[in-house]
C-alpha cells in the first residue's frame, strides 16, 4: 500500500498530459496523427457505399485524351462540349474542375494575323480572309460566347507561389462573396493566399461564377477537408462545390454563421457554420468542412468526355443532372490522397461535398469540440488513475476495457446521430495508457532482479534469445543445431583497408562504433540475429532461434534500413572529417544448420551452409555490379511484397548451377516511377544480351550508363559485350557468367 500514492500520482501525470493536449497547451503530434486514423476508421465504418445519381462527372480520361487528342483541347472543342451538355442532354448546371489559364493559340490566329501585317500586309484578299476567319478562330471567344447566360462555374486555385518576385497573379478572379472586413474584430483565422491563378476574363467575365478547388492537406499528405472560404487579399472566395450548390439554390448571398451571443458564447471566436439560402454548411475555425465521402471512387457515375462530344453519351445519365467536368488521368495530376483511396479523383472530392450539403450530411467539428473532449478526458482519466491502483490486475483490466468500449460507443452514437466529430484518440489512449502505466509499474517492481540479469546478457546475445529464455529457462534445449529454413545477410564496408590506414586507432574504433551500432539496431528492429561482427562486417539471419514466418520480407527490410541509416550517418562521418562509407549487402534464403556449433572451448549460436556461403558470394558481387545489395532467387520468391531488378545470371565460386540475381528496389508502391522505367530500358537491355543481339544491348546499356546511378553497372556489360563479339559463345549460351569472386 505504501507505493499506491505513487500510481495514483503517476496516474495523474499520465492524465494531465492529455488534458494538456487536448486543451492545445501541448499539443503532441503523435496524437493528432492517431486522430487522424480515428476519423478515418469511423469514416470508412459508417460510409453509405452507394452511388448517388444526381452528381456526375464528365471525366477527361485516357479515353477522351486517345480519341480528341493530349490536353488542353483547342476551346471551340469545349464549346462544343457546353452545346451538348446543355442542349442535347439538359444538364442543370456545368463545372469544371480545371482552370483556363492561358490563351488557347492552336488555331494559329495569331500567325495569321501576325503575316496580315507583315509579310501579306499589301495583300487585301488575305487581310480580308484573316478578318473574316478571325471570329471563328478566337476559340476563347468562341468559348466564351457559349458561356454566356448559362449555368457554368469555373475553377480557379488560389497559390503561395511567385511569379519572379511578385505575387503570382494569372487570369482573373471572379467577384468574392463576402467582402473585407466581414469578419472584423472576431478571431478568426482562415487559408490566406496572396496569389491566385484563374480564369482568362473573357471566359471568368462571361461564365456564372466560380469557385477555387483548393483542397486543404493534412500533415500526413491526406484530404479530408476542403476550405469554404479563402482569404485573399482581405476579401474571402468560395470553394467549387459551394458555388455549385449556391447557384443551384438560386445564388443567395453567403453568410457566415456564429452561435447567438449569450453569457456562454462571449468572447466565443467560433466560426461554425457557412449558410447559403436553404443550404448550411458546417465548418471549424478555419473555414474547412470536412469531406462526406459516400466511398470509394466511383461513387458517381462518370461519363467520358469524348463520349459527349460524340453524342453517344446515355441522356438519361445527364439529364438534369449536376455535371463536374475534370480529370481521372494520371498525367493531369487530379489525383489527391483521401481516407478512402491513396489515389482519389480530385473532381470527385467536389462531388461528395456537393451531395453532403444537399443532403446536409457534412460532419460538425465545430470549436467547442475542444471543451467537450477536455471535459471527457478529465473525467475518465482522473477516474481511472485513481481507480485503477485500488483494483486487482484481472479488474483494472476489465474496468479499462469497458472504459473504452463506452468511450468508443458513444463517440461513435454522436458521429451517426449528430454528424458531429468528437476526439477519440486521446480519451482512449490515455485510458489505455493509465492502465498499462499500473500493469508496467507492478511489472517493474516485481521482476526488477530477472530484468537485470536479462540487461546484462542482452548486451552479449540477441534481444529475442534473452526474452525466450526468461521466459522459459528449460528453453536452452532449442539452442541445439537444427535444420531450419532461414534468410541470411553479409554485409561489407567496401575499402576498408584503406579506411583504416588513414585514421588513427582512436578514431578508427569510434568509426566502426558509430557505423555498427545503426546497422545492428537495423537488424534486431526486423527480429533478426547477428551471428557475428569479423572486423568492419557483419553477418545476421532472420528465422532463428524464433521462427518467423515472415524472415525473408524482415531480412529484406533491414538490408534497405541499413542503406538509408547509413545514408544518415555518412553525413555526419563527412562533418566530423571521417570518409563516408559504401557497404555491399548480400541475402540469400535457404535450408541451413542453426544452433549452438563449436568447440569444447567455445560454443557461438551460428549458421552454416551453402546457403550461408552463397550469402557471402552475393555480397562479393555487389562491388563488381556496382549495386548496393544483391539477393538470390528464393529470397526473391519467399518476398514478393518487394520491386527487383534482374541484374544477371551466374555461377558462383563452389557452385555448379547458375544462380539468378535480383537488386531490390523497395516496397511495391514506393519505388518512385522514373527508378521502375529505368529497371524496365535495363530489363530489356539484358533481353537484348541474352539473346546475342548486341548491338541493340550495347545501345540500351550505353544509354542507361548515362544515368549516374546506372553507370558502372551499365559499363560492366558494355565490357562484356566486347569480349563476347570476339569470341562469340556459341548458339547454345545460356546467358550465365561464370564469376571467379569468392
């Protein structure tokens, strides 16, 4: 009982900090990221996953681009487009989620014009000609001209960009909907732009209005909310899909909503709500109203553009309906990061906040959020840090579990019944966080002897070997040699020799301490063992003494950990005047012995094996490819989840057969696009090369040689190249060369 103050005090501490979170007297970032999966969690639970009709998007897809031609299309092509959209199929109201920025000059009028006066300037029946074609080849006229007294809305953006050293300013914006000064004297901070770029006025002039699509992008790169209102130059714009709805309603005036002043509101900033006639929208302090998406893309039906312009397009589709005119195509970068898809059409992010306002279905996450979710959080945490102590372990682990389920039901029974967003991160962390503080604190001070005796032989042997054997004394019987399928890496600091001879022993030992520290918190983060460290390399497998199914992905992971956290650590080597180091890295996945081997003198916990030796030969042959790490096929096979690069075919010193051997580039879905272009030109390189069709290889390697990351391994086949042209290998070569690197 004497140490129950001293949880319940910790307890207390452990609730104050988030309280001060949660009153944004310390914010803690980690926190708001888990927020942000909150959300995202009740988001995805509780979507309709239905697709709503009366939205659709008439897409600038690869379709439209294969059939009218690369983007931007010639503005008598869009003028086109508007006839049909409003008289052939009656839509209710157009916008388009791009901007015309720029003057459409395709139909060479300026040309033309340009020769009328010079060159044909004494020709009357040219100039003649010019003038009379002049009003058909002004295709922004001809645009404008089909703008005009119809419902159209276009898109413009607003930007922190300059233009040389002003503030960037194209085109022209349309008027704004509430004027400076609107809100003077409250509080309030919204998105402030000083540049824009908008629409060409002859289009912004004769169009109905517009709105900008500027999204607003979370810390972790995702959209889930877009700004109402903008503030530029003191006078506040509407977003896209609010003019839509807006002009929809019959375009009342924009209205800004606060709560009505009483005892409880004043000096209250809140900003709540953005009203347009008939339609509310709810919004935060900045002015954002968060996202409804009905799920994920494809929510809306879309019609391809140049199935429009073509006629062909379903009537029944767009009739009367509200048409979103933008861009699936990945080469128009339309494409956001939302909750529902990593890769999401912009245009379809206006489309859910238009059928959120009509439906009135836009989340609340309106200021005084923040006062409930500190009343909440007090209440719970000071309960259970004072509670928690008083229980038995089995209780305490009961009371917190249905802590969080009613903490979790009833946020969830607002998010439905009152589309309102309360914090549910914080309330629950800090409940789990006050029950794991009273589970460790008895787990410390009661396993404290075991745990130091674990410290001490953890500074020896790996991490997990420690854990299984306190957990189990009678484990050590596992320590014996066993047959097990395992991965296996060698690592090497490349002239190391070298390395050595320029430094003294002093800074020669804090080098080497530097560099193996990082690259051993690389491997045992994976759950892999080091075997051993032989002077500058080191040696480590994954599968063994615990198995993991997974062994092959984790060593994997490590090698590519390994490259960046020396990345990191050269440039503080290059700071401190020590050479920066180059480390090849070699995995290979097979059949070894692992266990306790050695003599009656000295036993080490260690790995043998062809597949252990072919390791050490993949880690030779990085220096030769000029590649940072090497694996073998099964390594390949057994980790799919990764992108390889094919570099050859071998025989390796004390191996017979060929052996395929593939560079790892990353996860899939993280290697960027111009790295899988150039592993695509190299593939096809070594096709050519393995076919004997050499100079088509040579071509292909010289000209990825240019790239410098390509270079030297380009160059080694341009050797070989040569050498096999003069002495051809004969019809029934089968691609592999033999290496004579141990």
């Amino acid at each position: 009982m004497k140490k129950l103050p001293v949880r319940i005090f910790l307890g207390l501490a452990v609730a104050a900090v988030f309280l001060g979170h949660a009153s944004r007297l310390m914010p803690i970032a980690v926190i708001d990221a888990l927020e942000s999966v909150a959300y995202d969690a009740r988001l995805l639970l509780t979507m309709p996953r239905s697709l709503d009709p009366r939205v659709v998007i008439v897409d600038i897809d690869e379709k439209s681009l294969a059939a009218e031609g690369r983007w931007p299309w010639r503005r008598d092509k869009l003028a086109v487009l508007l006839d049909r959209l409003f008289e052939d199929y009656s839509a209710a109201v157009v916008g388009f989620d791009v901007v015309f920025a720029e003057r459409d000059e395709s139909s060479g009028l300026d040309v033309l014009k340009a020769l009328a006066r010079g060159e044909l300037s004494n020709n009357s029946q040219f100039r003649a000609a010019v003038e009379a074609m002049a009003p058909r080849l002004d295709t922004d006229s001809v645009m404008a001209n089909r703008l005009k007294g119809r419902p159209v809305l276009l898109g413009y953006y607003f930007s922190d960009q300059k233009a040389g050293n002003r503030e960037l300013a194209i085109g022209q914006l349309p008027k704004p909907v509430l004027a400076p000064g609107t809100f003077a004297g409250r509080n309030l901070v919204f998105d402030t732009f000083p540049g824009y770029g908008g629409n060409l006025e002859v289009l912004q002039s004769a169009a109905a209005g517009g709105g900008h699509f500027n999204p607003s992008t979370d810390r972790d790169g995702v959209h889930r909310s877009v700004p109402m209102l903008v503030e530029h130059r003191g006078a506040y714009y509407e977003s896209l899909s609010l003019a839509v709805v807006r002009h929809i309603a019959g375009s009342p005036p924009v209205q800004a909503g606060f709560p009505p002043e009483s005892v409880f509101t004043r000096g209250y900033p809140g900003l709540e709500w953005v009203e347009a006639g008939p339609v509310r929208v709810p919004v935060d302090q900045r002015a954002n109203a968060l996202v409804p998406y009905r799920g994920p893309s494809g929510s809306f039906p879309y019609v391809s553009a140049t199935d429009v312009l073509n006629g062909t397009a379903s009537a029944e589709t767009l009739r009367g309906r509200i048409v979103l005119v933008g861009t699936t195509a990945p080469g128009l970068q339309d494409l956001r990061s939302t909750p529902v898809n990593p890769v999401y059409p912009g245009v379809e992010i206006h489309a859910n906040l238009i059928t959120g306002m009509l439906d009135g279905t836009i989340k609340q996450k309106p200021p005084y959020v923040l006062g409930a979710d500190v009343l909440l959080l007090g209440t719970a945490g000071i309960t259970m840090a004072v509670a928690l102590p008083l229980l038995t372990p089995l209780w305490a682990t009961v009371v917190s579990a249905l802590t969080l389920l009613v903490l979790g039901g009833l946020n969830l029974l607002v998010w439905t019944q009152a589309n309102l967003v309360l914090p549910l991160a914080s309330g629950l962390l800090a409940v789990f966080s006050i029950w794991a503080l009273n589970m460790v604190y008895g787990y410390f001070v009661e396993a404290r002897a075991k745990r130091e005796i674990a410290a001490r032989f953890g500074e020896y042997v790996p991490p997990e070997i420690v854990d299984e054997l306190a957990r189990n004394p009678g484990a050590s019987s596992s320590m014996e040699s066993v047959e097990r399928n395992l991965t296996i890496l060698f690592s090497d600091v490349r002239g190391f020799t070298k390395i050595s001879e320029s430094l003294d022993a002093r800074n020669l030992s804090a080098l080497m301490n530097e560099y193996l520290t990082p690259m051993t918190r690389a491997v045992h983060v994976t759950r892999g063992t080091i075997d051993k460290y032989i002077g500058d390399a080191i040696v480590a497998f994954w599968g063994a003494p615990l198995e993991d199914a997974s062994h092959a992905s984790h060593a994997l992971q490590a090698g590519l950990d390994m490259q960046r956290r020396l990345s990191e650590i050269n440039d503080d080597f290059a700071a401190r005047g020590w050479p920066r180091l180059a480390v090849g890295i070699g995995l290979n996945t097979g059949h070894v012995r692992v266990g306790n081997m050695g003599s009656e003198v000295r036993v080490a916990y260690t790995v043998m094996g062809d597949a252990v030796n072919l390791a050490s030969r993949l880690e030779s042959l990085t220096k030769h490819y000029g590649v940072s790490m090497l694996v073998g096929e099964a390594t390949r096979a057994a980790a799919p989840e990764f992108v390889y690069r094919e570099i050859d075919r071998v025989r390796v010193v004390g191996r017979e057969g060929p052996v395929t051997i593939f560079e790892p580039l990353g996860r899939q879905g993280e290697v960027p696009q111009d790295v899988l272009s150039r592993t695509k030109l190299f593939q096809q390189a070594l096709k050519f090369y393995r076919a004997q069709d050499w100079d088509k290889a040579e071509l292909q390697f010289l000209n990825l040689a240019k790239a410098e990351t390509d270079t030297h391994l380009c160059q080694v086949f341009v050797a070989r190249i040569v050498q096999l042209r003069a002495q051809p290998p004969g019809p029934d070569w089968d691609g592999v060369h033999r290496m004579d690197l141990k």
